[in-house]
C-alpha cells in the first residue's frame, strides 16, 4: 500500500466534487493491483471474476437479487475525470502509466448475472465478470457495495412481506440511513414486495409510490389536536391518513373521524406509532367501527420487523410502514458476497481455473460457471446446480439435461448495456421476477425462524481440471 504524506498544494487545491464519475468509489488496492499488473505485464489477460456468497449471511434460507439496475447505471458512469486523475497523481496512488490507462478507461467486457429478483444461495453466482484483468479487477468494490447492501435489503424486504401477508408494506427507512442509501434500500424495498416509499428522491428516480401526511410535530405545531386535524383534512382532503398517538389514542381517533366528516367525507386511514400496536390496533378497529367508519384504514410503524408484522397478523391492520430494521437488513446488513477471480488466461494463451485455498472456510471453487434451478415434479424449487465450464454451451446443455432452468441473463455485451436490465419498468419485472422465485421455494424458505438454506447448490466441473495449488 503506497503511503504518502499530502503536499500544502494539495491540500490547498480546489475539488472539483462531481456525482457523475463513480471510478472513486473504489478501495485503493484496486489501483494498485492494477498498477502492479500493468508492470508485470499480466494486466492485459483474459479474466473472469464471479461475485457470489460462501454461504448466506446468518440464518437466512434465502437471498434476493437486488442492485443490477444501480450497477449497471454505475459501470456506465465509471469514468476518470480529469479532476480524479490530478487527485490520484498529486496523492501518489499510482504512477503516470497507470494514469494514462485510467483515462482512456471504459469497461468493454461482458457481464452476465442472476436476474434481479431472483432468490440465490450459497455458491450462486450472482454476477460473472469477463474482461482483461486490468477493466474487470477495478470494479469490485463497485459491484460489492452496491450488491452487498441492495440484497440484504431486498432480502429483509421479502422476508417481511411474507410475514405482512399480503397486507402493503411501505419504506419509511430515510432518516435512519446515510441519505444515499436511504434512496438505494427504497429501490431495493421494491425488488423485495414493498409497494411504496416515503422518499421523494427514490420517487423521481425511480417511479415507486411515495407516501407520506405529517408527524407529531404537526400536531404539536397547533394550539389543539382538533385545529391539526382540520388542517390536515383541509390541505390533503377526508381521504388523508392522521396521525392519532400525539395525545390520546381514543380521542385522536374520535376527532380525526370528525375532522373528515366535517370536510364532507371519510377518513382515509389512522396511523398507530406507539404503545402496544396488537392491543391499540383491536381497539381503534372497534372504535372505528362503533363511528360507523368501517371504511377508515388502520396503518402501524413503530420500528417494525418481519416478527413485528407476523406478530400483527391477526390484529385488524391494512399496513405496515417499516423504517430501520429495514434499511439495515434486518439484522443482517450485508448479504457477505465477496468477489473473485475464478478463471484466467495462462502464459500460453489457454484459459485456466484459479481458485483460493485458504483455510477457515475462506477457499473458492474456481471456473466459470452456469447455474440452473431444479424442480421437483409438483413444480417446487428442489435443488441449485452449479456447472463449471468454459464453454457456455456445454455449461448450458448441463444445464437442460439436468432439466435445470437458467437464471442468468446477460446484462453487458461486450461493454454495450443491455438496457431491459435498468430504469423504472426493470424494477417492476424484478419486483414480479421475485415474487414468482420465491413462489417456487419449498415452504421452509418462507419460515421466519433460524434456519439451513432453503435449497442445497451442487457443483459440477464439466472440463474437469480443477484449481492448482501454485
């Protein structure tokens, strides 16, 4: 690692800040290495690297694709400006050589990955990178901290939409994130079942529903909770939710029904942040229904989780808005992935597999791979099979002789996006692509416990040469 100390010109310079160029949003090892590689002369090999998990994080029976569409917008963006290259010369990372590499920059590869939305398992290879070594090793930490941070969302997402039960879920997770993220977990909450976010930034970006009415400090802001109420009816209309837990649950809920009703309609929904949700939802759904407004929805926050919401199955809820078990995975803020190098071109020009032998459960199978789900005969998702070849139409007819369907799909041709793979109607198929991957899961993957992978993933080498210790 180079270590440098800044000059008084450096520190003084101006910084050209710029949300363009995402190149930066990188470890500097990857820098380095590439540095290294271009003197050795190996930079230029063919290579493949797979992200993937070892194994899933914690407990979870399943993961959940989520950051291709970010991923893809980021790799078009990863460009060096001429203000990063003046930052990386006047800090010395890299020398002048690899500065004259990095400008003309632009990844020309190929990648072909797990369609967003579908659930993987241990060993899935989520994405496979082919490029030199040169273009595909510098965007590792891009692909993982994008990857690793969407699926433990999406992942957590899933989970407690299961436990909602049909019942809507929306991201209310923006002001327990770095503002960044809050947007990327509101992307990621849609891939994983959430209907909507209070996010107007994912809004925009995105296309999802925002959603949202006030706080307690509306209420607060009023010389009495009556004038609140009225107020809000008569900016949002009688269909608005109100916020009933400020003061009084009982009478929030008397006064809010009034307020709609003094605007010539019925309320839209009461929100519940506080208190024993099961017991406070029972009694304002009797109290709603003693007004006469059975069509007022009730809807609870109040740092929910998936056993939270399973726990308000049975109590008369319509929706959950769920915050910071959310945005940090619920639990389990990453989803572990890690990124390697598997395949790589030898002296002789003939692709090699390259695999970690590591002990401590850190080693790697190596070769390119191509992975299909196998079902059981009722249509039930039974096993994950993994092939190594280097030819992907051998990997490819493994793969339906095993009666295995293929779950990847190529995402960048040669450096050309593949654009069905990102904007706003991408995150709809994936959000639907998820919903019919987990439908095919056993019924254990759906249990909220701690449990073993739903699936088990079993590899196969078809070219049967295997890693070598070097």
């Amino acid at each position: 690692m180079n270590s440098y100390a800044p000059s008084a010109d450096s520190t003084a310079a101006s910084v050209d800040v710029s949300t363009a160029s995402t190149s930066l949003l990188t470890d500097m090892y990857e820098l380095t290495m590439l540095q290294g590689a271009l003197a050795s002369g190996a930079a230029s090999r063919r290579s493949v690297f797979e992200l993937f998990g070892r194994r899933l994080p914690g407990s979870r029976r399943f993961g959940v694709v989520a950051g291709t569409g970010r991923l893809l917008d980021a790799i078009e963006a990863f460009t060096f400006t001429p203000a990063q290259i003046d930052f990386l010369h006047r800090t010395g990372v890299v020398n002048d050589e690899t500065l004259d590499f990095l400008r003309d920059y632009r990844f020309s590869g190929t990648i072909r990955g797990y369609a967003e939305g579908e659930c993987y398992f241990a060993g899935s290879p989520l994405l496979t990178v082919e490029g030199t070594f040169a273009e595909a090793c510098i965007l590792e930490t891009l692909a993982l901290s994008i990857y690793n941070y969407d699926c433990a969302v999406a992942a957590a997402a899933s989970r407690m939409t299961i436990a909602a039960h049909g019942r809507p879920c929306v991201d209310f997770g923006a002001r327990r994130a770095h503002e960044q993220a809050a947007v990327a977990a509101a992307r990621a909450s849609v891939v994983g079942g959430f209907v909507g976010t209070s996010n107007l930034e994912a809004g925009l970006l995105y296309g999802i529903s925002t959603v949202g009415t006030s706080a307690h400090s509306f209420t607060l802001l009023h010389d009495t909770e009556e004038e609140a109420f009225a107020a809000q009816v008569a900016s949002l209309g009688p269909s608005t939710t109100i916020l009933v837990d400020t003061y009084d649950i009982a009478t929030g809920v008397e006064r809010a029904v009034k307020a709609a009703r003094a605007a010539g309609g019925e309320l839209g929904a009461v929100r519940l942040d506080s208190g024993d949700l099961v017991a406070e939802a029972f009694k304002v759904r009797a109290q709603l229904d003693a007004l006469g407004a059975t069509s007022t929805r009730i809807t609870v926050t109040n740092d929910l989780d998936e056993h939270a919401i399973a726990a308000l199955g049975a109590a008369p809820v319509d929706s959950y808005g769920v915050g910071t078990k959310l945005v940090t995975g619920s639990g389990r803020p990453t989803a572990a992935l890690v990124y390697k190098l598997v395949e790589r071109e030898g002296a002789d020009g003939t692709m090699e597999e390259v695999a970690k032998f590591s002990s401590g459960g850190k080693s790697t199978v190596g070769g390119r791979k191509w992975a299909g789900r196998i079902l059981s005969s009722e249509g039930t998702a039974a096993e994950e099979l993994v092939v190594a070849s280097s030819s992907q139409d051998e990997g490819m007819s493994a793969l339906s002789q095993a009666g295995a369907r293929p779950l990847q799909v190529l995402l960048v041709d040669e450096g050309r996006i593949i654009e069905e793979h990102r904007g706003k109607e991408a995150l709809s198929a994936a959000a639907e692509r998820h919903r019919a991957s987990r439908a095919e899961l056993p019924y254990d993957a759906w249990r909220l416990s701690d449990g073993e992978s739903a699936l088990p993933t079993r590899h196969i080498d078809l070219d049967g040469r295997g890693a070598t210790r070097r």
